[in-house]
C-alpha cells in the first residue's frame, strides 16, 4: 500500500442488492403456498427481483432524502393546497399501483387473493414504506364505499384501476383514484367520539341543482383534522358529528378533492406534519370550510364504518412491520457475513450469530403469522366464489388487533439490535437500516395504539365463547407435537375467560395469543431448528429478555442458512 493510499476500502460488505427478495425467503414462499396464495409465486419472483435491485433501493433512499412540500398558494395567491413530490415517489407510487397493492382482492374474485396480496405487500415493505400507506387506506376503502350504492358506481372503477395518475384533477378526467382517511382532532385522537367537526345536510334543491341527481344527498363540513393522511389523495374518508333527535353523532363521509362540478373542495391544508419517520409520505393538518361531502353508511354509525376500514388497515400494519424485519435482518445479516473481526466473519461469532439467529426466529414467526391472518381475511368473508367461513372471520377478529400490537411492538427492539449489528454502518444515513427503524414506530401509533389493539382483544373475547373456541380449534391443529406447546396453550385457554375482563393484563394476554399461535404455525411447518429454536425462546421458562439469548441447543446455523440463503 502507498504510504498516502489511507483510503483503500477493505473488510466492508457489499450493500445488499441485487438479490430477488421473493426467492432467497423460504418461509415467505412456503406461508404463500399453504395459505392458498400459491398460483401468484411467479409474479412474486418478478417482483422480487425488482425490489431487490439497486435501481429501486435508490429510489426509495431518494423519496426520503426529498419529502414532500406543501404549495398552498399559486403565483397569483390563488388556494391551491398541493403537495409536491420527487419523481422517486411517484415511481414508488406507480409500481405498487400496476402491481394491484391497492386492488387485488377487490378485483374478479379469486380465492387466496388477500394471501396474494399480503405476501406482494411484505416484499413492499422491504423496500419503502411511506408509499405503503395511501395505497393502503385505498384498498381498506373499498369495503365501506361499497356500501354507498351512488359513490360506488361513481369512484370505484377509478379507485380499482391500476392505473397511478397523480394529476390534481376531478375524478371523471383521471386513469385512476386515490383514496385517504381523516379521523384525528387535537382534542380527541383515539378518542374519536370527542370530535368537533360538524356535518350539516344541504339543501336538497340546491345540491342537486349543483351536483346532479346523484349526488343530492350532500352535507357541509366545518371543522379541522390533526392528522390528514395523504392530503393529495382524490378523496378521504371523513368522520364528523351530524345531528341526529338534537344530539350530535359520529357519522362517516365521503370527502373528495373535486367536487361533481369540478370545483376544488373547500379543504384547507394548514401544513405537513414533521415526522420521524415514513418521510416520503405527506401527513398533514387541515381544515374544512364548508367542504361537502357525502354520508357512507347510517347517521350516526361512523365509528362502526370506519372500522371496517380500520380491520384492513390493521392487518397492513402487521404486513409492514413483517415486512421491515425481514428487510432489518437480511441487510444485518449479509453484513456480518461480510464483514470479519478477530480473525473471522462476524456471522461465524458465537454471540453474534446467536443475536442473529434469534432475529431471524423472530422474522419468521411474525411472516407465518401475517399470511396466516391474511387467510383468514380471505375466507372470513364471501370471496373468490366461496362462502365465508364464521369460524375464519372470528379468527381474524381477534387475530387482527392482538397481531397489530405484538408484531408491531417487537419491530423498535427488532430494529435497534439489526442496527447494533452494523455498527456505526447501521446507525448513519448512507444505509438503510436508520431509516428502516425509524419505520416501525408508525404501525404502533396508526390506526389504534397498543394499549387500544389490546383493549379490542378483550371486546373480542366479550363477544361470546365462539371467539375462543376459534381460537381453540386452530391451537390445537399442533397439538401432540411439543409438551411445552401444550401447556402454554392450555394455560393459555384457561385463561381466556378470566383474563378478558383484566384491562390491566391485555397487553399479556394478547402477546400470549400472538406467541400461541406463530409456535403452533413453525411448529406445523417449520423445519425443527426453527420450531425448537422459537419454542424455548418465547414459550420456554427463561423466555423473555433481550435478543441474543438462546439456549446452547439451539442450531444457530441451521436457522441463518435458512434466513437467507448464501
């Protein structure tokens, strides 16, 4: 080496790239195959190796490094509320669109088509999140719009397109629809029934002088949301007090951008929310000033509508925290495979290849979970040309928010010990793990809190015994396999009854639910280093703690080879 040569570059593993995200994850494709998304394995592998390029992880860096502006006014102090974006955004934007991210299930009916759909948004989450959430709540909207007959025929053939258009225009000239969601004041937050924005019919003569037959039924909204979420969108999803016997009640409304006529809705974009992370995508504050909107669902059944969107929603939150530790693990696992110290890679280090195999444990059982839940949306409900099965909708009722909270509350821990992994390498911008962590808070806080996630469990289980004999029948298609398996779910059936009365205990109960049912999938399905591993870890008596502590008979390198295949 030249004496001045100080900057050779040596002993640093290759970023992570230009891998086929889809192909180097067994327990994603065995979860796809058994849950019946199988017949979609070939658009996955597609899509994989697109996700996995160094082309889109570029654009992914550069949709955060550029976040979105708010540009209220034109040169002529004209209202216009827009939001620009970098190009990268709406490439990111584009491909989960054309990909049918926002449609799939929706689209000619198909069994598996949730499955689908889920594992296509896991792969997602590896790459970019802030673009994941309008695409979500467009896909969680359609349920509740259907139940609007006038706005349906109007908007869904827009929405269902999987065509990206991001021009600010009315809805008739657009290849395709966007749709967002507005529940959160300042006073109230998840306490939405403290809202104060109130919704007042018009005239009926004049709004279908205005607006056409079709559209007669308008109200006037005035009030203000704290947090807007993607404010570009073509139209939101609104709650609002309406009148109902002289008393105000939550109600849900259509709120579009443009109105029938063509004219811009009286929507007020007071600024962006700064985040900590989700950077790409545009959160913001708004008011409304005498916006118009239309009613989805009965006065005063808001909170029952949106919460149909809400189980959607929920279940994407889990979908991207699975999402995000699989990305957190593969780039902490390449590096130490790449990257010696004392003499050795630090992949072949017993401590850390300990840290390691716990993370991919981890990673595994939250995939085997997702898609799990992801077939029970799927045959929970009358879809792909079969009947719905009660049994897999009681399933997803009580599955869906215990998984919102426990999945989405191991992703901070999850995150920091992959960035510890790397180093200082982790902890800076250049890579993507900063960002990754700062990713996972956000599907905690959106769309309910733990402690609310935790709460709805114990409303679940309120609901009658066929909740947990739901639960029951799908513990025990492993039982007979592990002593410990047994116990655990026995005590943990035992429990149910007492427990869901405990508001003090739910967060317990509902980790216990969650841990019951990944044992019982890896223990069905996994190979048995994996199954072993997460039994004695999660289940077991010294179960608990900080990452990185499995016991002495637990095959490491059997785990990490199947983690990511050299």
């Amino acid at each position: 080496m030249n004496r001045f040569d100080t900057h050779e570059v040596f002993n640093q593993a290759p970023a992570f790239a230009g891998v086929n995200l889809f192909r180097c994850d067994p327990a994603l494709r065995e979860a796809l195959a058994r849950e019946g998304g199988g017949w979609a394995a070939p658009a996955l592998e597609q899509l994989g190796e697109r996700l996995g390029s160094a082309a889109w992880q570029e654009q992914a860096r550069l949709a955060n490094a550029h976040p979105p502006r708010l540009a209220g006014t034109d040169g002529q102090g004209r209202r216009i509320d827009e939001i620009e974006f970098h190009p990268a955004w709406h490439a990111l934007m584009a491909l989960l669109v054309e990909q049918g991210a926002h449609s799939l299930p929706w689209e000619a009916p198909r069994a598996g088509a949730q499955v689908a759909r889920a594992a296509m948004y896991l792969l997602f989450g590896q790459l970019e999140n802030g673009s994941q959430c309008p695409v979500t709540m467009t896909y969680a909207a359609v349920p509740a719009l259907r139940r609007a007959p006038a706005i349906a025929a109007h908007w869904l053939p827009k929405i269902l397109a999987r065509a990206y258009d991001p021009r600010s225009l009315p809805v008739e000239h657009k290849r395709g629809a966007l749709v967002g969601m507005g529940m959160t004041e300042k006073q109230g937050g998840t306490d939405v029934r403290a809202n104060t924005t109130r919704a007042t019919p018009l005239a009926p003569g004049a709004a279908r002088a205005r607006f056409g037959a079709a559209f007669a039924d308008a109200w006037s909204l005035v009030g203000h949301k704290w947090f807007f979420s993607a404010p570009q969108a073509d139209a939101h999803l609104v709650l609002a007090q309406a009148d109902v016997d002289g008393r105000p009640a939550l109600s849900c409304f259509f709120v579009p951008r443009y109105l029938p006529d063509g004219s811009r809705n009286a929507i007020r974009v007071q600024r962006l929310k700064d985040k900590l992370g989700n950077r790409s995508n545009a959160s913001s504050e708004v008011e409304f000033c005498d916006a118009v909107g239309w009613l989805v669902g009965e006065v005063g059944r808001g909170v029952p509508t949106i919460l149909e969107m809400g189980s959607h929603t929920r279940l994407d939150c889990v979908l991207g925290s699975a999402g995000i530790m699989r990305a957190a693990l593969t780039h902490a696992l390449h590096h130490a495979r790449g990257r010696a110290a004392f003499g050795r890679p630090l992949a072949q280090q017993p401590l850390m290849r300990n840290v390691l195999a716990d993370l991919a444990l981890e990673s595994e059982a939250a995939t085997a979970f997702a898609l799990r839940l992801a077939r029970c949306f799927d045959q929970g409900s009358d879809q792909g040309g079969q009947a719905a099965d009660p049994r897999e909708a009681l399933l997803a009722r009580l599955l869906t928010p215990a998984g919102k909270y426990w999945i989405c509350k191991r992703g901070p821990a999850f995150g920091a010990e992959a960035m510890e992994v790397m180093g200082g390498n982790g902890y800076v911008e250049d890579g993507p793990l900063a960002r990754l962590y700062r990713e996972f808070p956000v599907n905690s806080i959106w769309e309910g809190s733990g402690n609310v996630m935790c709460l709805d469990v114990l409303r679940a289980l309120g609901k009658g015994r066929e909740v947990a004999d739901a639960l029951a029948a799908e513990l025990a298609l492993a039982a007979g396999r592990a002593p410990g398996y047994d116990a655990y779910c026995a005590a943990l059936l035992d429990d149910l009854a007492r427990a869901a009365t405990d508001e003090g205990g739910a967060r317990r109960l509902a980790e216990r639910l969650v841990v019951a049912v990944q044992a019982g999938l890896l223990l069905r399905h996994a190979p048995q280093a994996v199954a072993h591993g997460f039994l004695v870890s999660r289940i077991g008596a010294d179960a608990g703690g900080a990452f990185g502590r499995l016991p002495a008979d637990v095959d490491c390198a059997a785990i990490l080879a199947r983690a990511l295949p050299s």
